[in-house]
C-alpha cells in the first residue's frame, strides 16, 4: 500500500510551523519529511524570560487583554494554557480563580489534587493552628510541622493523648503550646519544653504578622519543616514556592486559608463559571492533541520541568518530550508564547534555571525573545 505523508500544516501560522518543524527535525527517529503552512500569514512565536514570582500576574493580564479583543463576538475563542506538569499550571489557576477569571480544562482537577498533596495539607493544617491555638483538633492535626525542630521528635502518645488527659482534668481553655509546655517540664523533659516556649513565640510572632506568605515560610525556614525529607525534591520545591507566591496575594492568613479549601470544591468552580464564556483553557500538553487555539502560553521551558529531570539522561525520553513539545507548540494557530522562569526563590536565596533545549533548537531567526524588564503589569 502507498504511504502518503501529510507535508501541510492547515492549522498554524507560518513561524508557528517552521519552529515546530525545525524543533522535530532534531528527532532522529522521526521519518524525513518538511511541515509547511497552509496559511500566508507569519505569526508570532516569542520567548519570555520571566521570573517564577511574575509569571501568574503576565498570565492573568495576558488573559484580560484576550478578554477585552473578543468582547462582542459572535464566537469567542479561548487562550490556552498548556501544562507539562500539575504544579505549573497551579500559580494560573489561582490567580484566574481570584480574580474571577473564567476558565476550563479536562484536567483541572488532577492540578488541585496538588491541594491535597501531604505538603499542602500540613502547610493548611499549620495555618489553622495559627487561626486557632486553642483548638486541640487544629494542634493536633499541625504538630507534626514542628516535631522535627531542634530534634524535638515528641512521640504521639506525650503530644496528644497525655496532653489531651492533663486539658481534661484541668478543664481550662487558653493556647494549647503553653500547655504543652508545662506537660513536658512536669515530665523533666526542660530542653523539649524550652523548644515548644521558641514555637510558641515564633506563632504569636506569626499572628501578628497575619501575613499568609510569611507564615508559610516562617513555618519552612524557622521551624525547619521537613527539611531533610520530602523539601529536597524538586516537585515539592516548586509546589512549595507556588503556595507562597499564592499567599501573596491575599491579605490575611483566613482569607488564603478560605480561598485555599474553596479551590478543592467542586461546587466552587461551578458557581465560578456560571453563565461565563471561558477566557481560558487549561490543558496538559497530552491533553491538547487535535485542538487548536489562537494563541498559546507553555510555561515551565525550564530544564528539570521540560524536560523533566529523569528524562534528561534518556536519549529515547527525550525524544518523547520533544514529540512533546511540537505538539504543544503547533496547537499555536496565530501566537505562541514559551514562559521561562530564569529565577525562582525559595528560602530566601535565588535559583538560577537554565532555559529548555527545546527553546534553544527554534531556530534563531524565528523568535522574539523578551525579557522580564520589557514587560510591564499595565495600569
């Protein structure tokens, strides 16, 4: 039987094509062929050098624009938002969900299982007992946070049950940390009880603050939560940092707390888009095979994200990821956007990120290339 090769792209603009083509080229697997476009008209396909901290504001503002240029059409499209990974698209979705940004996606869900990831639910849960130092279910359930601190290692039974016996017999209420306390000196354990007095400056000192992002990093940097552990790995590194660039954007640890357990409701999404025309589409790169959209962001073309680290070293996973990356790029029918963080902070230091090979195998006289200092948050 003949084999007939489709040579023409009837979807994207031109550079939109020839980036994706001289992108594939490189694939020594794939059969020999060359992708031309259908349509006459260039396109656009730019590279942004942006920081992590930045990138939810660009995506929200570019999102707006969108918004405004369809208003009154008979078919409005949608801007897509095409993810390799859930943390990347988390820092979108909630900004998108703040600001009241309609959207959609078949994997949108799968993201917010991030919400429920051991690491957010003990950052939620150290939250809470900040709200609420009274409440023995909130001490209960954040002790762990701090158990590490300074080796402090309380067993369950003296952090709980014992503690939980001594609040019944004396039947008082007030912050449960002080209590702890003197438990632990009536039981000669003055170093630990020493250490719990620290957590309990540190939380008032936190209270006062009532600044949800400070909070969060007080509770990884001063109370060394979990830092021998899960904190090294770079998924949870980037979750971590999303979380707190998250908090910044609400006033008051309640209000991230609230805005954080409405984002894990389904009944919330539905009222959030009720009777909206969605501006945006949020999709996994898998996920947007056989759709096309008029403009396109990929964020995350950093390497260790795309590709992922534990295809770096493959020679054939690779190639998957950049059967990958074309697909994602020619989902682009007139604009195409590729957001690198070339600096994220955790910790108070900064990390610098070397941009995706993918980037760098477009050719060159292909891509606008704009860096953080071009773009401005419009007025």
């Amino acid at each position: 039987a003949a084999v007939h090769r489709m040579g023409v792209n009837f979807r994207s603009d031109q550079q939109i094509v020839l980036s994706g083509d001289g992108l594939i080229q490189r694939n020594k697997a794939r059969a020999k062929k060359t992708m031309e476009a259908f349509s006459k008209q260039p396109g656009e396909i730019r590279i942004i050098d942006i920081s992590a901290a930045m990138q939810g504001q660009f995506l929200l503002d570019q999102a707006r624009r969108f918004c405004k240029k369809q208003e009154g059409g008979e078919n409005p499209e949608s801007l897509a938002i095409l993810y390799r990974n859930n943390v990347s698209a988390l820092l979108p979705l909630a900004y998108f969900f703040k600001n009241d940004v309609p959207f959609v996606g078949n994997k949108v869900f799968d993201v917010l299982t991030l919400l429920y990831s051991r690491t957010a639910i003990n950052i939620l849960a150290f939250l809470c007992f900040v709200l609420e130092p009274d409440s023995f279910q909130a001490y209960s359930s954040a002790y762990p946070v701090w158990n590490h601190y300074h080796g402090l290692f309380l067993n369950r039974e003296t952090a709980v049950e014992n503690l939980r016996k001594q609040m019944g017999e004396e039947n008082s209420g007030g912050p449960i940390l002080p209590k702890l306390q003197a438990l632990l000196r009536s039981l000669g354990e003055m170093d630990k009880a020493r250490h719990i007095g620290e957590i309990w400056t540190i939380l008032q000192r936190i209270q006062a603050e009532d600044k949800p992002d400070f909070a969060i990093m007080a509770m990884l940097k001063e109370l060394e939560y979990n830092k021998n552990g899960s904190m090294k790995q770079k998924n949870v590194q980037l979750l971590v940092m999303a979380l707190i660039r998250i908090a910044s954007l609400y006033d008051s640890i309640l209000s991230f707390v609230e805005a954080m357990l409405a984002l894990r409701t389904k009944r919330k999404w539905d009222e959030h888009n009720a009777d909206k025309h969605p501006v945006v589409t949020l999709s996994t790169m898998h996920s947007a095979k056989g759709l096309e959209f008029p403009v396109v962001f990929l964020p995350g073309f950093e390497e260790g994200i795309f590709p992922g680290l534990q295809a770096i070293y493959d020679p054939n996973e690779i190639q998957e990821e950049r059967r990958l990356c074309y697909v994602a790029i020619t989902r682009a029918k007139e604009s195409l956007y590729l957001l690198n963080a070339d600096s994220r902070m955790l910790f108070g230091s900064t990390s610098r990120n070397r941009p995706s090979r993918f980037s760098l195998e477009i050719p060159l006289d292909l891509i606008n290339k704009t860096r953080e200092q071009d773009w401005r948050k419009p007025d």
